[in-house]
C-alpha cells in the first residue's frame, strides 16, 4: 500500500494548517508547512499584482519543488506518512488568475518540468467556505499582507479552486477528495466539528488499505 500522503487545499484563510496540524498530531504523520511569511515579493504583490506576479509565484514554485523533494527523499521514500496544508496544484491557480497569459505559458512549462516526478497525494482534503466566513477568518489572524487582499480577488480565488478540484476529482478519480464546508463546521473552536473530520479520514485511510 502506498505511503499515506494527505494534502489539505482550499482558499486563503480557510483553515488549511490547523486542519493538517490536527491530523499529523491524531496520526503521528509528518506535517509539511507551506513557507507563506518568507516570499520577499508577498508584499509588493498585494500592492501591485500585475506588476509582481510572476516574481512571487516562481520563488513558491521553487521553494515547494524544494519542500517536496525533501519530503520525498526523507519521508515518503522511507514508508513513513505525511500531511501537507498545501498541494503544489495551487501554484497554477494562482499563476493563471494573475499572469498574463504569454508570462502564464512560461510558467506552466517550468512548472511542468519541476513537478512531473515530484510526490503525488493519495488523499486530497478540500475546505471551503462563504465569501463572509473567509474575509472574518483573513481578518482575525491578522497578517499586514493580507489586509490588501479584497472581496473581489478571495471570490475569484474560491471559484478558481471549486473549478479546479472538479477537474481534479474527474482526471484522478483513484484519489479520495473529502470536502467539509467552513460555513457548516468550525473544526477549530468545536471539538466535535474536529474529530468528526479526522474519523472521516481515518475511514478513508482505511478504505485504501482494504482495496489494495
């Protein structure tokens, strides 16, 4: 049976790493940690997205290449599990929603080559949320960058990811995607909320391991 890998995805603010720290602590996993407060272009960007778009999406191409390999090298290549708050799939939602499109086309190629052979998830965890709940959540964790984030770029981001994780679920029907609604449960102030998510992944891994 293959190594369990967990990605956990959804828009800004949605709960991405507390739900993934929750479950490498409950399963003893590896936790892998997208590096965010790093990008030296984060800032520029959210003050002038046409202008720094390219530059902040390839330093988080190269820098999660970077992760995966490790991950790969000393985790995953030693049967031992992990569980990232990231899927690197989310660079190229983010690179078409803001690249124009000649600048899009150089990205995807290198992008292409970087990750053709990079670790695969065999369980995608989906969170999304209402376009209120998400704004409240960017606003109470209170990063300086992301206070220039507006309503009109989080709606367009939430309808790029519900879009691109139908395409996901169609083209690799073989990998589970779990989807939990952040409008419906709150899994970090309710602990009930919480362990009904991680049964539901603990059946899921279990699932796997009984079909193969």
């Amino acid at each position: 049976m293959p190594v369990p890998f967990i990605t956990v995805e959804g828009p800004i603010g949605v709960g991405k790493t507390s739900l993934s720290k929750a479950i490498a602590d409950q399963n003893r996993f590896h936790l892998l940690k997208e590096i965010v407060d790093e990008n030296p272009f984060l800032n520029k960007f959210y003050e002038d997205i046409e202008e720094w778009s390219f530059q902040t999406e390839m330093f988080f191409l190269c820098n999660r290449y970077k992760q995966l390999s490790d991950i790969q090298k000393k985790f995953i290549s030693k049967e031992e599990p992990v569980v990232a708050d990231y899927h690197i799939f989310k660079n190229l939602i983010f690179a078409k929603r803001t690249l124009p499109s000649a600048e899009y086309a150089k990205y995807e190629a290198i992008y292409n080559i970087l990750t053709f052979d990079m670790p695969k998830p065999n369980m995608v965890i989906y969170l999304h949320a209402s376009l209120e709940t998400l704004m409240k959540r960017i606003k109470l964790r209170g990063r300086d960058f992301e206070k220039m984030i507006t309503p009109d770029y989080m709606e367009q981001l939430a309808a790029d990811y519900h879009a691109f994780i139908e395409h996901f679920e169609q083209a690799h029907p073989e990998i589970p995607v779990l989807r939990f609604n952040g409008d419906e449960i709150d899994f970090v102030q309710n602990e009930a909320d919480l362990q009904l998510i991680l049964r539901k992944v603990d059946e899921t891994l279990q699932q796997r391991s009984l079909s193969i």
